[in-house]
C-alpha cells in the first residue's frame, strides 16, 4: 500500500493519459517475461499429518529471468529512501522512467531542441564525434554537451521488450497511463537511434541494447512495431510529449533550472545545472555564468578609448553633442563596472547562505529518519 501511494504521487503534475494495449504481441517480443506459476492444489492423497511440501527456491520459479536485469535498490525520490526493487517494482518504474522535469518545462523545450527525430547513433559518433555516455536517468535521455561533446542515453530496459510485462506492469491493471506514455515515448527514441546496422554495433559497443537481441531480431521487431500500428512513430499518437523533442542542449536546460526555478530543479541544481555532472563549487559557477563579464570589460574599455581619442581631436572636441553623449558613456559604464562587482559578490553571500542552512537543515531530517527508519527496522524484526 505504502509502495502504490509513492508512485502515485511521483506523478501529480503529469496529465491524465489512458491506458492502451502493449505495442507489440508475445509473437513479436524480444524478451519473455516468464510469470511465476500458480500453486498446484492438494493432492487428494494429502493426509492432514503429511509433511508439507517445502516452498520453491526464488531462483527458480518465484523469481521471473527478467528481473535479474533490474538494479538491486533504488533511491525513491518521495522518501529519500532506499528500497529493494522487487518488492516495490511499481514504484521502481515510475521512478525509472520519470519525465517529471522535463514534463513540467515542456512549454519552453523550444528553447533546447528541436521538434524533429533523434539523429541514428552511427551520425551522432562517427559523423559528429559525439560519445556516448550512457545514463540511468530518464530525463537525461537524448542531452548532449556540446561542451564535452557527449551525449546522454539510457539504456533500453529488457523489461520493455516484454509484451508480458507490458500486461502487467506498464499498461494493463498494475501500469497507468503516464508510465505507459514513457515506454512508448523510450521505444520511439531507440527506433530513431537503431536504424540499421551501423547503428546496431554503436548500440551493442554502448551496452545500451540488453544481451542477446541481436541484429535480425532488432530489425524484425521494429518492423512489428511499425507495420502492426502499435507504435506511432510519425503522430506520437500515446507517447510522452517530451519525445516530440529529439535531442536537448544541456546548456539550454541550464537556463530554464534558472528560469523555472522551483519546478525544474532544486537551489543545488541551479549551481550545479541541469545534468547535475558539473562539480558543485563556486568558482565553476560563476566562470559558467559570469564569463561574459570580460566581453563587457573588453566592450566598455574600447568604447572610452575610442572617445578618448575623438575628444583629444579638434573637430570633436569643441561639439557640446559629442562631450555629452561622452558624459552619459562614462556613467554608464561606471554603473556598469559597480553593479558587474556588485552584483557577483551579492549573488556569492546569498548561496553561501542559502546552502549552509540547506546542509544543516537536509543532515538535521536525515538524522531524524534515519533513526524513524531504525526505530521501524527494529520493530520489524522483533
């Protein structure tokens, strides 16, 4: 019950998508999700002082094959808690495949793609000298760097090439309709990279395509997905609007962390960015934010040496237009050099602040759960 309230709440902002069946039959799966077998009844023979028949071991029935592929903990978001996936798979795959960032930004994406498909893999490395850096999280598929010239891909879940899955856990009675959406959202944007066999070995060098799929299974499970109609690749007809964007500028999404801040990203990520990668130290911050500070300097200091010289001059120096359009120059640019000082120091003091009291307050809850989850863990096991 615990597990079913987290996931529900993961997902309060995204809109209410419905449900639809899985995109591809069990003929056209890649992975088989083998579902654990009812209990056999009681013989008849059974008599009531027979020796019970001891369980089946997990490794061999209980546990289905496919989730050997699933992490063995997760980090829930909700309680800063970390849980056994199995136990809670419901929540893991909501949390696995969160588009909650992006979803809430989704107005301003504009500003960090296009509205075009992904690029194949074999252009993004051979073509643009791009590297693959694959990722676990969701909503830093399809960045790139155009700094460190990487981009971000998260692996393809076996999970998602299961049509038993799907039944049970994406779009049937355990699913909902936002989980649903980005399944197929991530199955469209693997269609855009893997689109022939170059593109394939890229995909296998990455280990972004689980064991054992190998090319002519690929190939003929794309076409299922295609040809059946139970993937929109062209209307996006049941998939996540964030994948009607292909590939995101992480530096673009670092001006909405400042833009939207409060939805997009918390105080530690607007000094971070919106990857989260950059080291969380000041001097990376302001040499990041602040760099255009020297084109001004350089801007202001060429402007007042070109006046210098015009007013050291004959003709310009007895026009009163010109000395006073000087005056109004060198004003400004005193405002300008103060507030450029100022405005940097100002902004210094108050993250300063802002997250010396963030740390005391965060290792403050951190002590009080830990000892709430003792406290649970000790009654549990008494």
């Amino acid at each position: 019950m615990k597990s079913q309230q987290t996931s529900t709440s993961l997902h309060k902002t995204a809109p209410d998508i419905p449900t639809r069946p899985p995109p591809f039959t069990p003929e056209n799966e890649l992975i088989h999700w083998q579902t654990p077998p009812p209990p056999s009844p009681p013989s008849p023979t059974t008599t009531p002082t027979s020796t019970p028949t001891p369980p089946p071991t997990p490794s061999t029935t209980t546990t289905p094959p496919l989730l050997t592929t699933l992490p063995t903990i997760f980090l829930d978001p909700t309680t800063s808690q970390l849980l056994p996936t199995t136990p809670h798979l419901q929540t893991f795959l909501h949390t696995d495949l969160s588009l909650t960032r992006l979803d809430t930004v989704y107005a301003h994406l504009w500003w960090a793609g296009r509205q075009f498909p992904a690029r194949p893999l074999h252009r993004q490395v051979h073509e643009l000298g791009r590297a693959i850096a694959p990722t676990s999280r969701a909503d830093l598929h399809l960045v790139w760097c155009p700094r460190s010239r990487r981009l971000f891909v998260k692996p393809l879940p076996a999970y998602l090439l299961s049509c038993g899955f799907w039944e049970g856990w994406v779009s049937g009675s355990g699913g909902d309709g936002e989980l649903d959406a980005c399944a197929r959202g991530f199955l469209v944007s693997y269609v855009w990279l893997v689109r022939d066999e170059l593109d394939w070995v890229v995909a296998r060098e990455a280990r972004l395509l689980p064991e054992g799929v190998s090319w002519e299974r690929w190939r003929g499970f794309v076409e299922g997905l295609v040809a059946g109609g139970g993937l929109d690749v062209n209307g996006l007809v049941g998939v996540h609007r964030r994948f009607h964007y292909g590939e995101l500028r992480v530096n673009r999404l670092d001006h909405l962390c400042w833009v939207r801040l409060g939805t997009l990203s918390s105080g530690l990520q607007v000094l971070r960015g919106y990857s989260g990668f950059l080291p969380p130290s000041y001097s990376d911050f302001f040499r990041k934010r602040f760099g255009w500070i020297i084109l001004t300097f350089a801007f202001c200091n060429t402007v007042l040496s070109a006046l210098q010289v015009g007013l050291a001059t004959d003709s310009l120096q007895p026009l009163k237009t010109i000395q006073d359009v000087s005056s109004g120059i060198v004003i400004f640019s005193l405002v300008v050099l103060v507030a450029t000082l100022v405005v940097p120091f100002v902004l210094y003091i108050g993250l300063f602040s802002y997250f010396l009291v963030k740390t005391l307050a965060d290792t403050a809850m951190r002590e009080q759960k830990r000892r709430i989850w003792a406290g649970e863990t000790t009654s549990g096991g008494g």
